[in-house]
C-alpha cells in the first residue's frame, strides 16, 4: 500500500496536485486576522481533495516530501506576493504566513538556498513568513537545528507546532531559537471539562510568557473555548469558530473584506 501510495504521490507532483489552504490565524483580542497557515492539500484532477491526515506519514517518510514541501513553499510566497498587491494597504508589518516544513526538509542541505531564492525574488521580506516545526526536527541531526538557527537570523519566524503532545520536551524549548509556541488542539478541546487539560494550557500560557514566547492556540471551536482564553492572557488563535482552511482566492476575500471593514470603522 506504501509503494502504491508513493507512486500516486509522485504523479501527483508532476499535475501539480499539491495545494496550500490558507487558515486565518486571528488576534483574539481584536478579532483581527493577524497571519494565516498553509496547509497542504492534496487536489486530485477529478476535484476530490485528500487532507494531510491520509498522506502525511507516508510523505514525510519519502524523499518526496523535499520536493512537495519546497510547492507549498513556493506557492505561499507568490500567494503572499499577490495578497500585498492585491490589498490597498499592502500587507501589514506583522502580518505573516506559517507553512509546515518537515525535519527532514531541515536537514536538506539545499534548504535555505531554495527558500531564500524563492522568498527574495518575490521581494518578500523573511518576517512575514513563519516556519512551524514541530519537535521532531531535533531527530534530525545538527544540520536540521543549525539551519533553523541560520533561518532565525534570516529574520524568518520560528513557530513550535502541536506543542504538549509526541515527544516534546522543555529542553527541546531552550535548544530551538524559537518566537511562537503553539498550544496542540487536543488540549483546548479538553479543558473546557478537565481541570487537568486546562491546568497545562495556564502551565503553557505561564511557561510562554516567561521565555517571551507568542502563544498561539490551536482549533478553537467554541466561543467559551475563546472566552477562556482570551481572559488567560492568549493573544493568538486559530480554529473552525473563524474559518476553516480555504483556497487562496477565498482566503483573499477575507483579507479584502476585513480590510474595507476597517476603513468603514475609521471612518
Ligand atoms: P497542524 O500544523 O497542527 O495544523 C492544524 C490542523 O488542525 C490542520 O489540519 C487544521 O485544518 C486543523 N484545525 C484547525 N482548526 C481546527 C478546529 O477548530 N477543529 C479541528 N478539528 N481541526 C482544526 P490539517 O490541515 O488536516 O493538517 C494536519 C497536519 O498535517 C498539520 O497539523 C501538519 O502537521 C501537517 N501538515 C499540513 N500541511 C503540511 C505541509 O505543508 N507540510 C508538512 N510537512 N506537514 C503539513
Ligand atoms: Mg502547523
Ligand atoms: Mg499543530
């Protein structure tokens, strides 16, 4: 099934079958879209779309996943290329957009130079976008944190993802130049009924903001799941109670739309 499945990968390369989404990613406490996340999507010419949950492993486990992951890449900064020129206002200085990237993408020795050529000759300034990485790029070897290092004095952002869950350990947080620590989903849908779960999210949010990290939660689905947080202090989220991921001409939209409706409230 593995093979069969690496084989319909690699085809699907070749059709240009690998999308990014975009999720707003929003300032809870303005309700402003503050940045967005690319998530990969797998479009199949028939129109069927395939999330990451069916294909991710077997990607990040191929050589396959260098090449899909350098699309997104190249994908999300013409996207953010055309957001800026699209917009009145152009993007804003702290507005940013995550995408995934695998420790194995890390590790690649021919990384940086792909992202920096992709990225400079968009003219898009590193800062508006954000790396998100998740604890297992440590695995990886020393190229994988080294090159993180050389991305962080790029000026790219660096976010930890699906923090509190696999192996993710504390040491992890002092060994990676990181700016963002994602709070996982499975917590936010927990602690709304054990005191347990929201114990850690309070640990988190303390543990954040004493490493002067952003936090950022994950999957917020309810509007008391955003009340709580918002009165914990996290000034950051993501989740279906916005926006689920959308295609890019939708995402723009929202930015388009969100922008008038500040020019009305100026007004
Ligand atoms: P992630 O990076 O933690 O992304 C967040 C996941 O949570 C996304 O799932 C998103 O659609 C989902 N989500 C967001 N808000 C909510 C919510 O309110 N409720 C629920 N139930 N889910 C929510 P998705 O798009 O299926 O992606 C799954 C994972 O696949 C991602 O988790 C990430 O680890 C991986 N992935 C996605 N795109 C890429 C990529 O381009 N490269 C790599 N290497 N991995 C990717
Ligand atoms: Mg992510
Ligand atoms: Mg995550």
């Amino acid at each position: 099934d593995r093979i069969n499945l690496e084989n319909k990968m690699a085809i699907a390369i070749e059709n240009n079958e690998f999308v990014p989404h975009y999720q707003p990613i929003m300032d809870l406490t303005t309700q402003r879209i503050a940045g967005c996340e690319a998530l990969l999507r797998w479009q199949s010419a028939d129109g069927k779309l395939c999330h990451p949950g069916v294909f991710i492993d077997a990607l990040e486990q191929s050589p396959l996943i260098l090449e899909v992951g350098q699309r997104i890449i190249e994908k999300c900064v013409t996207d953010l290329c055309k957001i800026r020129d699209s917009l009145a206002g152009g993007l804003e200085e702290s507005f940013f957009a995550s995408v995934n990237v695998s420790g194995r993408q890390f590790a690649d020795p021919q990384f940086i130079g792909r992202l920096e050529t992709v990225r400079s000759q968009a003219g898009i300034p590193a800062k508006h976008i954000k790396l998100e990485v998740t604890e297992r790029i440590m695995t990886e070897g020393p190229l994988a944190i080294s090159t993180l290092q050389i991305c962080r004095a790029l000026g790219y952002k660096i976010a930890i993802d699906d923090f509190g869950t696999g192996f993710s350990s504390l040491q992890y947080l002092a060994a990676m130049p990181l700016h963002d620590l994602k709070i996982d989903r499975s917590f936010i849908t927990q602690m709304m009924a054990s005191d347990k779960a929201l114990s850690i999210v309070k640990t988190l949010i303390h543990l954040a903001k004493l490493l002067n990290l952003n936090l950022i939660a994950e999957g917020i689905e309810t509007r008391e799941q955003l009340l709580l947080l918002r009165n914990l202090g996290v000034k950051m989220g993501q989740g279906y109670l916005f926006a689920k991921p959308m295609p890019y001409s939708e995402f723009l939209s929202l930015l388009r739309d969100s922008e008038q409706d500040e020019v009305r409230r100026a007004a």
